[in-house]
C-alpha cells in the first residue's frame, strides 16, 4: 500500500450504550432509512426492534449488556453508518475490525450479507447465553506487562486484549472479575468494567465452539471486495474457502484481540485518514493514544455518547475530501 490510505474502523462488544447514533438518526433521512432496513431484517431472528431497543426512553448511562440485542445493534450501526459514509463520498481502501467489528467490516466488504450475519450472531449469542457460565471484561489502565508482575492478582483470569500503552482487557468467570476488580481498585490501578457478560476472547468460549463451527459453516462467503486487517491475527485476511472463513472468525471469538500491534505494523507511511464507523469512538481514541509514526495521519470520529454527531460526520466527510486531494 504506497497511497494515501482511507481505513475505517469497526468495534466490537463494550462500545455500546442506549442512545447510540440518535442524533444522527432524527435529523438525517438516510441514516435513518438504512438503519431501518437493517432493523427490519434483525426483527425476526432477535424477536424485538433494533430501533425500539436503543431509542427506548432508558438513559445512556444503563448498562445496555444483552448479548443477542447487543451484537445486533452494533452491528446494525456500524453497516448503517459505513454505508451511509460510502455513499456521501468516503470510500474506504482498508476495513479493520475489532472483536464483533470483524463481522461488520465483512458485511461492508461483502464478505456475507447483514442477514447472514445477523442470523448466526442471534443464534450464537443465544447458545452462549444458556451453555456459558456468567463471565465478565476490564478495562485495565496500565501495561500488560502488570500481568507478569503480579500473578497473584491476574492468575484465574484471562489478557482479551491490548488497546494502547496503558490499556489492556481481562476476562474471566463473573467471580474473578469481580476479584479482579477488587483488589485492582484496592492497589490504585484504574479499571472500567465492560457492559459485557459473556467470556469472549478466553477459553469459557470452548464450550460452544462445536455450536460455532454449525452455525458459521452453513454460511455462503465471498471474496472481500475491500481488504479486511484482523485485529486478531495482525494481517489481512486471506481465507479463500467457506471452512478457512470459518477457522478465522472462531479465532476472532476465541482469541485475544492486539489492536495496538495491528495499528502498529500497517504499511500506512504515505498517509492514512482513520475513521471510528463505532458508536462510541473508542478506537479513534485508542489510535490517538497509540502515537502511530505517520507524517500524514488524520484521525476521526463519527458518532460518540457525548452529542454533535452530526457535526463530528460533516467534519469527517469535509476532512476525507481534502485529505484524498492531497498530492
């Protein structure tokens, strides 16, 4: 990759909440209409609305952690959201994912359809609900490195991924996160908990990944049509049959996510526009705090829990022009 590179990002569980995208939604028709369609197609397999659920009258601050509604939602956005990008100008030249962000960058690329992709997450989501123990994620403010140095603390739990310098994820059985947490909290260690209570990214996945396999395996895939970087494996995704797809998005389930060295090692020396197409804009916050060594990097948000969306979007489109101007 020699060019000016426009990439967007795409997060997974944890970058939810009540509210996402509502700005945006009331005052722009197309947005509106594309997230509708999307919601229209989840109906039936999430039995609820998409829409109902997020622009309930619940405040943004309630902990929004049902699995099945979750990953449906999220997903919902974020297709929403780049297709709504696509169209006002912004064509992407790389999709990198996060976690669930993996199966909407696929869904952009054409990888599978929303349906598809709504249909297994519901059903994946619902066999962890009833054959996994109750588990939970933390955001840690720290190195990594904290793990070696006291293993007595981190010794029943799980790293599920590194974000920057200072923040890293730990996962585990609902008991030892709270554990966790404790006595984090108790060393003055910063910590967040995750509005996430499945296991994701540690071995309590194991007990359904025969479910997994099923489910992913009566899917149709197709060739990106837009190149996708795994935040799990660090590189391009080069599956080119149904069954190598389906090795790779179980590792995206089961293994731990290294954003940092994935931004760290992309090709982006001619210059990159990133673009956070999550509802939160975490990892436009996590590549700022990455420091990446690119003399033309620009960095952006879209939607976020703090208001302006709509702003922050016609800010991003304006700021893609002139960065693809840029000789």
């Amino acid at each position: 990759m020699s060019a000016r590179q426009t990439v967007f990002m795409f997060s997974g569980q944890g970058s939810q909440y009540y509210q996402m995208g509502r700005e945006l939604f009331e005052k722009d028709v197309e947005f509106r209409s594309l997230l509708m369609q999307c919601d229209e197609v989840a109906r039936p397999f999430i039995q609820n609305s998409i829409v109902d659920t997020i622009y309930s009258e619940i405040a943004k601050s309630t902990p929004f952690d049902s699995v099945v509604l979750t990953t449906s939602a999220i997903l919902a956005i974020e297709v929403s959201l780049a297709t709504y990008l696509i169209r006002r100008g912004i064509k992407p030249d790389l999709l990198i994912g996060y976690s669930l962000g993996e199966f909407s960058a696929s869904v952009i690329a054409n990888v599978m359809s929303f349906k598809d992709a709504v249909l297994v997450l519901t059903q994946f989501g619902q066999a962890t609900n009833e054959t996994t123990c109750a588990a939970g994620l933390l955001a840690v403010v720290d190195t990594p490195h904290l793990i070696s140095r006291h293993p007595e603390l981190f010794g029943s739990c799980w790293l599920t991924g590194i974000n920057f310098n200072r923040n890293f994820v730990m996962g585990g059985r609902l008991a030892d996160i709270d554990t966790l947490e404790r006595q984090l909290v108790s060393a003055g260690v910063l910590c967040q908990r995750l509005p996430v209570k499945i296991g994701f990214h540690t071995p309590l996945m194991e007990t359904v990944k025969e479910i997994f396999y099923d489910l992913m395996g009566g899917l149709d895939y197709s060739v990106p049509e837009v190149p996708i970087i795994s935040t799990v494996s660090r590189r391009e995704i080069g599956a080119t049959s149904a069954q190598e797809w389906v090795n790779h998005f179980w590792k995206v389930t089961r293994e731990y996510v290294n954003f940092k060295q994935t931004l760290e090692d992309l090709p982006l020396n001619s210059g990159a526009h990133l673009i956070d197409v999550g509802p939160s804009g975490t990892l436009a916050t996590f590549v700022n705090y990455l420091q990446l060594p690119i003399n033309d990097l620009e960095v952006s948000q879209t939607l976020n829990p703090f208001g302006q969306n709509v702003s922050s979007i016609e800010k991003t489109i304006e700021l893609n022009k002139r960065f693809t101007r840029k000789i």
